[in-house]
C-alpha cells in the first residue's frame, strides 16, 4: 500500500517500513534513525526543520507539538499554542466537518490511517489555501496535521 509520509510527503510503501508509522526511512534517518513510534520523543529541532507545517495532536485535541513551518504560516509561534485545544483556542475555522470531522472519524475507526483535504483557513489574522494530510497513529492515539501552503499568506 502506496502512503505519504506524515512529515515530508514522500511517498512511500508502507510494506518496505511497516514499523515506521508513516514516516518515510530518510526522515527517520533525520531523528536518529531510531523506530520512534511516539512523536512526543522527537527532537525539538527535528520537528523545526521539518520542510511542511506539521501539528501533533492528542487524543483530546491539545496540541503537543506545533512546529516552526507551521508557525510561518499562521503566525502563531509554538510557545503561544502547544498545550492549547487545537479546535478551541487556536483554530476556531477547522471546528467543521469538513476537518474535524476527518480527525474524529479516523480516531473513532481506531486504526492507523492517512486521508487528505484540501482546505481554507479562515482566521481572523489570515486567511490561505492549505493542502492537509492527516496521519492517525491507534496506538499512541494522536493525529499528525501535515500542512502545505497552496496560497495565501498570514496578514
Ligand atoms: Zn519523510
């Protein structure tokens, strides 16, 4: 089965590395090379230079990790939102079917699983056209938010 790795967006086979989780060899090269099945034991800088905006979410919609990319685009910088509910505090325009709703089905289907949309972040700082890429982990139970930005800029 053809996936996208939940950090870079490669592609890749998820029968060559069925213990990577969704994240492709070189960027588990990029951590150590270790098979990190909790995203919370990244390194801070590895998650900062990840090319893509890339949010961690719990199980409960508190953000674990927010990174740098991700920052650039809503400019909102990390400190100001790990720790925050995602839906809530930080990003009231996702609280919809259409994104929400993805994250809370996939979680319900409890197994791991990607899907994709394509999305506008209406927020009242900035408004832009986002490609996302949602990679649920069972086990761990949270969800990766991987963010490419197709236009738009924050304001
Ligand atoms: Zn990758």
């Amino acid at each position: 089965m053809l996936t996208e790795c939940a950090w870079c967006r490669n592609t890749i086979n998820v029968e060559d590395s069925p213990s990577s989780n969704g994240i492709c060899t070189s960027c588990l090269v990029d951590v150590g090379g270790i098979e990190h099945t909790d995203v919370s034991s990244f390194p801070r800088s590895f998650i900062d230079a990840l090319p893509l905006g890339a949010i961690v979410l719990a199980n409960d919609d508190t953000i674990i990790s927010y990174n740098l990319a991700e920052s650039e685009i809503t400019g909102m910088a990390p400190d100001t939102v790990e720790g925050k509910n995602f839906f809530v505090d930080v990003a009231p325009c996702t609280a919809v079917r259409a994104f929400q709703g993805v994250v809370e089905k996939m979680r319900n289907a409890g197994k791991d699983s990607q899907e994709s949309i394509e999305f506008t972040f209406n927020h009242q700082r900035f408004k832009c056209y986002v490609s996302i890429l949602f990679t649920y982990y069972a086990q761990a139970d949270y969800t990766i938010i991987n963010v490419k930005q197709l236009e738009g800029t924050a304001l």
